[in-house]
C-alpha cells in the first residue's frame, strides 16, 4: 500500500461511497472512472478489466492470449510468481518456492506440459525455444522486475528482446505489473524501461488495502472479451464500487 494503512483520504473516499451502495453486480460510474484513470497513466491500456485478484488477473490475461493466438503454449520464468492458478504454479516463486512446492501438487501433467519455464534475463534461452516452437507460443508473461526473486531487474536488453521475439512470431507478451505497477514509476516498469506490452495485470496496488486487479491492453487483444467477443471472463465483485473508490483516490 502506497499511501500507508488506513490513509485518511482514501478512508474518506470509500466511506462517501459506503453510503451509495456496496455492490451492483453491474457497471458503475466509478468503475469506469478508475478505468479512464488506469488507461491514462498507462498508455498501453487501451481497455481495460477490472478483477478482485493478481491471480484473476493474470489467470484471465493468459486465457485471452491464448484464445487470440489459438495457440495453447506460455512461456514463464523460473521464479517469477503469477499467482496460483494451474498454468502459472509450475516452478513459481513466492509463497509456492518459500514452502518448498514451486510446482504445486493438484496441477494436471496435461496441463504443465504446455507451461514452458525458462531462466530469467536469458534472452538467448528465448531465442532458442522460439526457433524450435515459436509459432506455438500463445504469449510470454514475465515480472519485468523480478520482485518474487529479490527484485532482480531486466538485463539492458531482455525486455526488449522478448517485445521482438512476440513481434515476429505473433505471440502475446505479457507483463505481470501486480508489483511493479505505479510503483517503479507511476507508468509501471512499462514506462521506465519503455518497452510496450501487449497485456499488462494490476493488482492490489489499485485498491489502497481493498481487494481489486485489473488486466488490460491493446483493443484488438481485449474486444475479444465477452460480450464482445468469445472468450469468457466474469466476476461477480469485480468492479466492486468500495474497492473503486479506493482505487480512484489512491490513483489520483
């Protein structure tokens, strides 16, 4: 939390907004004022999804690479953390390596094989798988600042690199900012390294202690959501006002 715990102007903030109601199951005006807000200060986000978790964030940005792509192969790092859904928990980082399961029990083989785990800031590893099956690979995510592994940065050439190799094969490049969003710099490791993901997760930084994540990036990629487009994604408190408020007022 930026702001600290309990910061008075945020508290302020979702108290006002208390008394207007606590959920809609529906769009709301400040939902889509937190949105105009994110897209603004990232200029990648050119639409943008509002979730209740980093996990639901990077879970659905995956579902929607792969969907666009047709192409069920991800490429993630070693170490790096995308929270726990079954495609991301295969040698993860975070609470999953701290307990010694960095590949979690329960994740189906049939499922991990298409989970490709590369080392972090070996570009020439990349290079090398995307020569054999690149045109294979639905999308890289990856921590543009390694935060589950020490925060560890990019090589002066990683980030970019991997921006080409999507480029030329057609994959979807990811980058998970649940971390580093607004707080690297108020555009995200994005704008500090100037290299522009495809896709880009939020996560609890939005909300100020609230619960709220978001996933967002180029139209042509997220007019794929339904109900413009095929591919799934929904949550009943997503978009929750409380957490709206909060996240407006920490942004702004």
């Amino acid at each position: 939390m930026i702001l600290g715990h309990s910061n008075p102007f945020i508290v302020d903030a979702v108290r006002t907004e208390l008394d207007k109601g606590l959920g809609f199951g529906a769009p709301t005006e400040i939902e889509t004022s937190l949105a105009k807000k994110i897209c603004q200060l990232m200029p990648s986000i050119e639409l943008v999804r509002m979730v209740s978790s980093g996990t639901e964030a990077t879970m659905s940005a995956i579902r929607l690479a792969r969907g666009y792509t047709k192409r069920d192969k991800i490429v993630k790092f070693e170490g790096c953390y995308h929270g726990h859904s079954d495609s991301l928990l295969v040698k993860a980082g975070s609470g999953a390596l701290t307990l010694g399961v960095p590949t979690s029990p329960g994740v189906p083989s049939d499922l991990a094989k298409h989970t490709l785990t590369l080392e972090y800031n070996n570009l020439d590893s990349v290079k090398a798988l995307f020569s054999k099956m690149g045109e294979e690979v639905g999308c890289i995510i990856v921590e543009p600042v390694a935060g589950n592994m020490n925060c560890i940065p990019p090589k002066e050439g990683f980030l970019q690199g991997l921006r080409k190799l999507c480029d030329d094969y057609g994959s979807v490049l990811i980058f998970d900012e649940v971390m580093t969003g607004f707080r690297v710099a108020l555009g995200g490791a994005q704008a500090y390294y100037r290299v522009k993901p495809d896709l880009t997760t939020l996560g609890k930084v939005i909300g100020g202690g609230l619960p709220v994540a978001a996933f967002g990036g180029r139209n042509e990629i997220m007019s794929q959501i339904a109900p413009l487009g095929p591919i799934y994604q929904a949550g009943t408190l997503s978009g929750n006002p409380l957490s709206m408020a909060s996240g407006l007022a920490m942004l702004s």
